[in-house]
C-alpha cells in the first residue's frame, strides 16, 4: 500500500502520506481504516501528504464510492476536526478539488493547497496549540 498512517494522538492529527502509485480503492480504504479506529477522534485533524505520488489510478467508480463515502460518515458530537490535502501535481490537484466540490456540504471543513505550508497553517489556525512545523517539515 502506497499511503502510509501516523496517529499523532497528543496532537490530535492523522498524518497520511501517499507515495508512489496511488488507487481509489486504497483511498476509500484508507478513510475506512481511520474512521473504524477507536482512536482516531473525529476531533482529529487529516494531514493527507501527496508530494510523493508519482500516479493517481482512480476511476469514476471510485468517484462515485469516495462521495457516497464522505457523505456517510459515521455520526459523531462535538466539532470535526479539518482536513488538509497536499497536492502539488495539477492532476492530483483537480482530483482532489472536485471530490471537495461533491462533499462540501458534509460537516467536515476541508480544502487542497499546492504547497506543504499553506496545508500546515490552515491546520494550525483552527487549533491554536497545534504546532506541525516539525511533524511535516519541507525536505
């Protein structure tokens, strides 16, 4: 699997890096993975890191699927934590802004920044003690 989970559970972040060949099916998998996770708060914060991908494989089926998915989210109280894409490549870029198109009523704030440190400052301003310089540093 190409994307890789950290839960930075003191920080209150899910760290995910995506590297290499990525699918549809290891998305949804992996969203599936952290809402199934007892210790993964819905209060948690999404760090989702696609420098690294060299290939997006999705079709519209997993369009379809990641969608429906969002938009069934597991109930939760209190407030959602955001969610921050990194998407540098154009195409990865676009995929993930038509998918917040088709979610943006979900309770959920998300958005998809081209460079690491607008991900990390948008993070940062909805928890004030949330510091991510150091967890997601540029190399």
């Amino acid at each position: 699997m190409a994307i890789t989970k950290l839960l930075l559970t003191q920080e209150g972040i899910v760290l995910l890096r995506l590297s290499g060949r990525i699918t549809g099916e290891e998305i949804i998998a992996t969203l599936e993975s952290i809402w199934d996770d007892p210790l993964c708060l819905p209060s948690f914060h999404q760090f989702w890191d696609g420098r690294e991908i060299a290939e997006l494989v999705v079709d519209w089926p997993d369009m379809t699927n990641l969608v429906k998915l969002a938009r069934r989210r597991p109930p939760f109280t209190g407030k959602a934590g955001r969610v921050a894409v990194v998407a540098p490549r154009f195409i990865d870029y676009a995929f993930t802004r038509a998918i917040l198109v088709q979610t943006k009523r979900c309770l959920v704030e998300k958005d998809v920044f081209r460079e690491i440190n607008d991900a990390v400052r948008y993070l940062e301003l909805a928890s004030p003690t949330l510091s991510l310089r150091d967890t997601v540093a540029d190399t």
